[in-house]
C-alpha cells in the first residue's frame, strides 16, 4: 500500500479560500521597484539590461546553482566567471578579487535553502571596487539579516514565491532600475492549481499519494533549466490566493519545523548549517551522505520525497575546477521543512530519515566528489534524483 507523500514543496490547503487576505503583503511586493514574474529566471533575464548590463559583460557566478540563473544571465550574452563555495557556502574574498577584471560589472550571490549570506559584507564588498550586487533570494523569501529583509541590499534581486507557498508559480523581482512589468498571457493555472491541492491530499491519503506518483513526470535537467518566456506574468490565480496564505508566519513555522528536524539528525546536517538564524526562513532540511540517490529511493518508500540538491551544474561550469561545489552537489539531499507540515509530518520525516541513513558507510570527500553525475544522461539514477523545483 502506498504510504501518504510529504513533499519539499508546500501544498495548496483548500482552507486557503476561507482565510482573510492580509492586510499588507512582505517584501518586496508592495514596492514601486518590484515586478511580478511566473518564474524567478524570468525577472533575472528581464531585470539585467536595465542595470546597465550589456552582452560580454561580466558576472562573478557561484559555481554550485541550480542552472536557471546561469541560463538567465548566458542569454542575456553575460559571462560567467565562476567562483567556489566552500564549507559555509559563502564566497572567498581572495578569490574573487583573483577573479575580477576589467570586464567584471558585477557579484551573484546565492542566500542557499534560506539562510542568509552576509550581503552587508558583499554589499560593502561591491561598493568598493564599483560592482553591482545581485541577490538571489530565490529561496530566503521573508528572510532577514538583523531585522533587515534579504534583497534589500542588492541592485537587483529576485524571490521565488511558489517555493515558499502552495502556489501554482510567482516570483518577484525588485531592482534600482526596474524593468517594464511583462506584458505576456497570463494563465489561468486551473490545472496546476489542482495538483497544488493535490500535494495537500497525496500527505493525507494514500490513495492519492499513489495517483500524484503515477503522474510524476521523469526530470531532465535540461528542461529545469529552460528560459522560456521571460516575459510571462504569475498566473491569475498566484497572486490573489498569496494575499490569503501570506497572512500566517510562515518563515517561523519553517525555523520551528527545521529545528525539530535538527535535534534528531543533526549528526547528518552539514556543520554550516546545524544552526539556524533567527531572521531564516529555510527552504529545506539538508543532510550529508554519499548515498544520494539510494537514501532518495528509501524515503519514498516511506512516503517522504525528498531531493538531492542541485546536484548538477550548468554545462558552461568546467568539469573538475571546484572541488567544493562538487562536494556539495555530490553529497546533500532535502527533506521537507515547510510551514503546512503537522507534528505528525515532522516525526515521520525524522523516522523515514533515520532509516535510511541506518548503516550507510561514508566515503571521503574526494570520492563523493568523483561520484557527480555527468550532463550526459550516462548516471540516469542520479538524473532522476537530481531535482530542485525552484526559480
């Protein structure tokens, strides 16, 4: 019998319709400067010209991303000089300075699974040596460093906004220099919106768990990372259905929720990340193993779906040249965090989590790091389990 599915992403509760709308909506959406995108890529792609940004231009680029963002910034004709992350996930001074020329105009920085960077610093960093900051809050929307919200500090930055609702997509750009808002079809998105309620009833029901599955479609990398249109708005139904579930204190929930989850496996969490800030809004629970795709594989079993975490890169990063990028893709999977988990939910995360990690032998980083999957398609096991459905 197939077991109730708890996703990384939130579900859509049908109470929604029954909650009032808030009365004020969180950075950055009340803002003049902030645009309205379907995806996060989308208002990147649109917001890099009116920073100034031309074709040849440079951007200093983390080598451990999605791929979305790399897309975004390619197209828009920008290079990419990448730059490693090390066991903090934050970026080395000295070598960005090696990295920077006279074509360099700007800083990517990446607040990872909702924990802030120190973008004072970075901000600080840029200002110095006249560079933009662009800031992905992707996944750290209602984020804060010190009362102050992520995405406040840079010259652009973009939020995804499903990421952190049931919502069928959305995200949110603000900049210095905004864009026009898109003037693309705006969907209804009557059919995503229902899966969106089905995620809802796959963690209550088995019998839904199992017809969600059925459907679940093969990922592909290439097709995550696709641009599409950068000009689509949010769905019709995203933004009146935000109002009604932006009125709970979702990122508290999420630092509660992350916190249980931290006291039971906090061995397997990655030392970085076995604190959690007190302005967070984290995106997912991080564990380390070198046995991604079989740990997947056993937390489905038992109803959990969990990812491993961006574990590809885009193909223009050069194979071989940053080694702490591959250690991370190579090593971390996320269970579910968010804000519509019950009790219940977290107590069979932590027993689903537990015993799948029983007995697992751990190999040394230089292993993990050879075990990275290809772009080929060669490693179709690690292709299927390499996911993160944000941007």
């Amino acid at each position: 019998m197939t077991p109730p599915r708890i996703d990384v992403l939130p579900p859509l509760p049908p109470t929604v319709y029954a909650r009032r709308p808030a009365e004020r909506l969180p950075f950055p959406l009340e803002e003049p400067n902030c645009r309205l995108y379907a995806r996060g890529r989308h208002g990147l792609r649109q917001g890099l010209r009116p920073l100034g940004l031309e074709p040849g231009d440079e951007i200093l680029t983390p080598a451990y991303h999605h791929g979305s963002e790399v897309e975004a910034l390619i197209d828009a004709g920008l290079r990419c000089a990448y730059y490693d992350v090390g066991d903090t996930l934050a970026p080395d001074a000295a070598e960005l300075d090696a990295l920077v020329s006279e074509r360099t105009r700007a800083l990517y920085l990446i607040h990872y699974l909702g924990f802030p960077q120190d973008a004072p610093r970075w901000r600080a960093w840029c200002d110095e040596r006249g560079l933009l900051l662009i800031e992905d809050a992707a996944e750290a929307w209602l984020t804060s460093i010190d009362g102050r919200p992520v995405g406040s500090f840079g010259d652009l930055a973009i939020f995804c906004l499903y990421s952190t609702y049931g919502l069928t997509d959305g995200a949110a750009l603000i900049s210095s220099a905004p864009p026009d808002p898109p003037r693309g079809h705006s969907r209804r998105g009557l059919r995503r919106l229902a899966r969106r309620h089905g995620r809802w009833l796959a963690a209550r029901s088995g019998v839904v768990a199992h017809a969600v599955a059925r459907r679940q479609r093969p990922y592909h990398p290439e097709r995550d990372y696709a641009l599409g249109d950068s000009s689509t708005p949010p769905a019709m139904t995203s933004m009146p259905l935000l109002a009604r579930l932006a009125t709970r204190d979702a990122a508290a929930l999420r630092r509660a929720n992350y916190a249980a989850l931290l006291a039971e496996l906090g061995p397997h969490v990655p030392p970085a990340l076995r604190h959690v800030p007190a302005g967070s809004s984290p995106h997912a629970f991080p564990i380390e193993t070198t046995a991604g795709p079989m740990v997947v594989a056993e937390l489905a079993s038992m109803g959990v779906r969990a990812f491993r975490y961006w574990s590809l890169p885009h193909s223009s990063v050069p194979a071989g040249e940053f080694p702490g990028a591959a250690r991370w893709r190579s090593r971390i999977v996320v269970l579910p965090v968010h804000q519509e988990l019950r009790p219940a939910d977290v107590g069979r995360v932590t027993t689903a989590a537990r015993r799948a990690l029983a007995g697992r032998r751990d190999v040394s980083v230089a292993g993990a790091a050879a075990q990275i999957a290809p772009r080929d398609g060669s490693s179709a096991a690690s292709v299927r389990t390499s996911v993160s459905p944000t941007r």
